[in-house]
C-alpha cells in the first residue's frame, strides 16, 4: 500500500470558527504542523453546495482563512490554501464522479442531514453539488495524495468513501493514491451546549455554539445557561451529557487535574455546577484570549494575508499539477501543457 505521511484537512467558510471545530480538528492541525508536511485550508466550493450569498461567502471564506492563522497555524511550517483557487481539485473530482457509484452518495448521512435542513427551509431544491460533496472532499484530499487526515467523528464516513475511491481508482489504473485515513482527537465530537445530545454546529443557532474567537463576557454567558442536568440517565451511562461534554471541553483546554477532581465530585454527589461551569468559563477565556488578540492583528494587515494565500496557492499547485498529470495519463486523457 502507498504511504505518503502528508497531512491535509479542510474546513468550511461557515462565519466564525467554534469551539468544536477547533477541538475536534483544528487543534490536531497545530500539532501535525509540527511534525508533519500539511496542508490545510478553507473551502469555498463546499461552501456553494447550500444555498449561498456570494458577498457572504467571499467575506466568510477570507475570515475563516484568516481564523485558521489566528488559531495557530503558521504559513512558515505548512501550506494554507483557499480550495477554490487551485482549480485541480475540480478536474481530479470530475474524474472521481466517473468512478463513484450514485448509491454510495445517497448513503452518506451528511447528505441526508443537509437535503431534510433545505426540505425544511422550504423552496430551495436539493443541489446536485450537495450531493456530490463527498467526491469534491475525496479530491480535496487525494489530488496532494494525503494519507492522514485529521478531522472530527462527523466526518469518518466520508473518509471512508475517499478510500473506497482510491481503492477504485488504483484497481482501474494502476496503484497510485494512498487510503487517507481520520486522525481523531481526543474531543472528536463536541456536542452543543443547549442541546448536549446534539453534535455542536453553527446550524443549530448561535446559544449552542461557543466562537473561538468570542469576547469575554460572551463566553461566560453562553456557558453559564449550558444545560448540564437532562433528568434520568439511561442504563449504563453514569455521566449526563451536557456534564461529559464540559469536562471533555476541560480536558481539550489542557485542565486534565481539574476534570478528574470534578468528576469525581459529581460522582460522589458533591458537584456544584456552578463551579464546573466557572471552569469550564475560566479555561476557554484563559485559551482563546491570546488567539483573539492574533486575530485582530491579523485583521489589520490584508496585504500580509493576501502574500500567505499566494504563497499557498503557489506551493500547493507545485503537487496538484504533478498528480493531475500524471491522472491524465493513468487514465487515458492527453497530456496538457500545465
Ligand atoms: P466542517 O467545516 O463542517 O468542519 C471542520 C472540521 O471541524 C470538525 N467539527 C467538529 N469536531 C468535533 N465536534 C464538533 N461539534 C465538530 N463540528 C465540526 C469537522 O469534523 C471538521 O474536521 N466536509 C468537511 C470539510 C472538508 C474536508 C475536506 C475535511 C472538505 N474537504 C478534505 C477534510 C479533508 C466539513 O464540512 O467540515
């Protein structure tokens, strides 16, 4: 089997960046930056595949490019890239649709999750695009031929249909890409904080997700009305929800000692959610103040911005042009001048 050791993951431009996003994924992406050649990115195609506007999604795609910057990455030591900009990702999809059967499409859960949300927001059809999403996120990742992908649980299935592609594609016409497999960390689902049952995201509404980028008093808030008690624990779960869920968000902030202390204290009877809360509170404002204040630099100087997405377009087509041509061939199209 081919290994590769590079490290790819991307995320949507959905407005600010929350704290799921950043303890399911991105946290990984900072450590992997250290050890690993990695590419990560904003993508903007994905982002079309609801319905969109495009002053939105031009402002949301440059801020969340901009939040991966202040959330820790450093353009020194991997490739930051805008998806929409290296049009490879595109070619190598077309031809990935060609080897995908439709049913393996119909089956992912993302699909069905976003086609009921637009059912239910009436009016707007069901776009092609969407469900095609997966093959576009297989092509995202094997056009660098990445075999390491870290990102959060809700996203393990359609890693496993770009491995399914990969494997096709290597039966069809010669070994060529590597399986990306997930990388998971520790926190690989954040659930919200209003409803502890449900996976945190920003399509929930703004009281069930925390922004990393938040101010102060914001985070306390949002903390201090998360539901901790749901009533009767089913069989075999000593924990509510919304309880594992802080102390899963204690231990991603690095307050391991703290969580064990806690939940020792609710275990005995003892707990005061008051205080888990105020924990909880201390350590997101105590891990995202340094980052805030990033951000807003960064804010102030487009110019620098604009130097790091040329520079990541630049490098990151270095291998896309590389592996579209040598797809080209494997698969019977002309070579092309690139
Ligand atoms: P997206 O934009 O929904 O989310 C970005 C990353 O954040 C993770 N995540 C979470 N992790 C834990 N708990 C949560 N509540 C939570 N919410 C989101 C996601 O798992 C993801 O890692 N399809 C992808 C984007 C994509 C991609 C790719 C990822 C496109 N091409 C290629 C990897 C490789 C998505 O919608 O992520």
């Amino acid at each position: 089997m081919i290994t590769t050791n590079r490290v790819l993951s991307l995320i949507q431009p959905t407005g600010d960046m929350h704290v799921g996003n950043y303890f399911g994924a991105v946290a990984n992406y900072v450590r992997l930056q250290e050890t690993h050649e990695c590419i990560f990115g904003v993508v903007d195609l994905h982002a079309m595949t609801m319905p969109f506007d495009p002053a939105v999604l031009r402002a949301n795609t440059r801020q969340m490019f901009i939040d991966l910057i202040a959330a820790g990455l450093n353009p020194d030591k991997c490739t930051l890239i805008i998806q929409s900009l290296i049009p490879e990702h595109t070619e190598l999809c077309w031809i990935f649709n060609c080897l995908t059967p439709i049913g393996d499409l119909g089956r992912m859960t993302q699909f069905k999750d976003k086609s009921d949300q637009v059912e239910g927001e009436g009016g707007a059809f069901i776009s092609a695009g969407l469900f095609d999403y997966p093959v576009l996120q297989a092509a995202d990742i094997l056009i660098y031929r990445a075999d390491q992908v870290p990102v959060g649980k809700d996203q393990v299935q359609h890693l496993e249909l770009s491995r399914e592609i990969a494997r096709r594609f290597n039966y069809s016409f010669g070994e060529y890409f590597p399986e990306p497999a997930p990388l998971l960390t520790e926190a690989a689902k954040v659930m919200s904080l209003a409803d502890p049952e449900k996976k945190m995201s920003k399509s929930l509404g703004d009281k069930h997700t925390v922004g990393l980028f938040e101010e102060e008093s914001s985070i306390r808030k949002k903390v201090k009305t998360a539901v901790t008690d749901s009533g009767a624990l089913p069989e075999g779960v000593t924990v509510s929800p919304g309880v594992a869920n802080m102390l899963t968000i204690l231990k991603s902030c690095n307050k391991n000692d703290v969580a064990e202390s806690l939940l020792n204290d609710y275990k005995a009877g003892t707990l005061r959610y008051v205080n888990l809360k105020e924990a909880v509170a201390d350590a997101l404002v105590e891990l995202t103040s340094s980052m805030r204040a990033r951000r807003a630099e960064l804010m102030k100087d487009p110019a620098r911005i604009d130097k790091i997405i040329t520079q990541g377009t630049a490098a990151a087509r270095q291998i896309s042009r590389e592996t579209i041509s040598e797809v080209r061939k494997l698969t019977g199209l002309p070579e092309r001048a690139n």
